[in-house]
C-alpha cells in the first residue's frame, strides 16, 4: 500500500491502524491519498486503482457528517470517559473507507445483511453506506480492540425490507463473512 501525503500526514492513529490490519492479513487498497476537500472526509475510489481519498479537514469535526442516516459513527451520545478518546475519532474515516473497499470484494455466493431487499439507487446507496459502518467498526475493533459502545453506534439499524437488526448481531455476521471471504480464522477473526 502506498500513502500519498502531499496535501497533509496520516494521524498516527491511521498509520497504527494501517500497521494492524496489514498484520492481520486484512487486503488493503492500493493507496491512500491525502487531499484538499471540505465536502467529504473520505472518499473511496476504484477508479486508476483502489484509491482511498482522506481529506486534510477529516479531524475538524470527526462525526459532524455522520449524524444522519444510513451513518452510524457518533450518532448516540458519549457518556463514559472511554468514549470521548481521540483514537476512534481520528480512525474512523479511514476505517469506514476501508469498508466500503472490503465491502465490493465480499465473496458473492454469502448474504450481504446490511442489504436487506434493497433494490433501488437509494436503498442500494444505504446499504452500502451501513455495511462500511459496520465494517468500520470491525477494522477499529480488530486494530485497537475499540468496542460499538466507545464508537456511538446505535444500537440497532433499520434495514430495507427487513426491519431493526442488532447492530452487534450485524457485527458478527460481518466478521464471519470477511473471516471466510478471506480466511482468516486462523489470525483469531471470525464470529465473536
């Protein structure tokens, strides 16, 4: 993987995440590139390669963009002390991004929970959106051991055509697939 830091650094919160998954064998995009963009706090590309897009302004306010739906990060409020760290904060752009490149290379014969009965643009622009949420948070707990509670996720997600799911019981479906997709039961990843 190659990190382009012409326009600004990883946080060392990034590059300690990148560092971890990378030992665990999880794939990684080909390169992160940090770019001037007050829109988006990242931006996942397959476009000239896998790219992954962080903006230089992703700290200012780390979940200001994630208080809507289908965005789970920082939709709860922080109660504990553990909760207003900065490491989940400062990873979580990259994390979610890394979803969404994960998220297109799930094995295809394996059910996509956060998908539900999406057929529509928009449904399919939520699920997509859910299922990186809920990957992001996989990647920070398999990096950093960072449980749902300290990231503020709700604790359940409406899903199309399927109802409220557990957002845990999302979690763990999504670490066993990936663990298959991958293999990756033998680095300690799987259902929990």
């Amino acid at each position: 993987m190659h990190v382009h830091e012409k326009a600004g650094p990883l946080s060392s919160a990034e590059e300690a995440l990148l560092r971890r998954l990378n030992a665990k064998m999880i794939p990684l995009p080909d390169t992160v590139r940090i770019r001037k963009d007050s829109v988006h706090y990242g931006v996942y590309s397959p476009l000239d390669g896998e790219i992954i897009f962080l903006s230089t302004d992703r700290f200012r306010a780390p979940d200001s963009l994630s208080r809507t739906v289908p965005y789970l990060f920082g939709r709860t409020e922080a109660s504990t002390p553990k909760t207003t760290t900065a490491l989940p904060r400062h990873t979580h752009t990259l994390a979610h991004e890394i979803g969404h490149y994960l998220g297109a290379r799930l094995a295809a014969n394996e059910p996509r929970p956060a998908w539900g009965t999406a057929r529509s643009v928009n449904d399919a622009r939520r699920a997509h959106e859910i299922e990186a949420e809920i990957i992001a948070a996989i990647l920070q707990r398999e990096a950093f051991e960072t449980r749902l509670s300290m990231l503020g996720y709700p604790p359940s997600v409406l899903i199309q055509g399927v109802g409220r799911r557990g957002t845990r019981a999302l979690m763990q479906e999504y670490r066993g697939i990936i663990a298959d997709t991958w293999r990756l039961r033998s680095m300690g990843m799987g259902p929990s």
